[in-house]
C-alpha cells in the first residue's frame, strides 16, 4: 500500500471512531425523551385530554439531539468514503 493510502485509513478510522462518538451520547438522551413523549401521549390519552400542537422544550432538544446524530452520522460516512478510497487507491 502507498504512502497515501496508509493516511487514507488512518483519517478513516479517525473520522469513524470521532463520528459514533459524537452520535453516542444524543442518540441516549433522544431515545430517553422519545420514550418520555410517548408516555405522556399515552396517558393523555388514558385521561382524555388532547395533547397541544405547540412546540414544547422537549421537542426542541428532540430536533437538536436529531441534528447532532446526523452530523455524527456524516461524519462516520466520510471515514467510510476515505477507507473506500484508501482501498481503491492503495
């Protein structure tokens, strides 16, 4: 393998490694608030009650933990693309 694909894996595995990182944690504390909104819809429900269209805390903090497990998920990618490339070069 050349020099450059030798960089090509490393950068790969680099960006792979920052990429699931990055994704890890929002992916928990999403599932947590996802899990949480569903109780809530399931209770009202129960009770009756019409849930509000409006936007509340929690479904902003959904839309950026959303957002951050795509930019994570962009950048696992991009480790993918350079390890492809590493091969394909190499």
């Amino acid at each position: 393998m050349s020099v450059v694909a030798l960089v090509l894996l490393a950068v790969g595995a680099v960006l792979i490694a920052l990429g699931a990182s990055r994704t890890y944690r929002p992916y928990q504390r999403y599932s947590a608030l996802k899990e949480q909104d569903a109780n809530i819809a399931r209770y009202e429900a129960w009770r009756g009650g019409v849930r509000g269209d409006s936007k509340t805390g929690a479904s902003v903090a959904m839309d950026i933990l959303r957002r951050q497990m795509q930019v994570g998920g962009a950048i696992v990618i991009a480790g993918f693309v350079c390890m492809v490339l590493a091969f394909v070069i190499g």
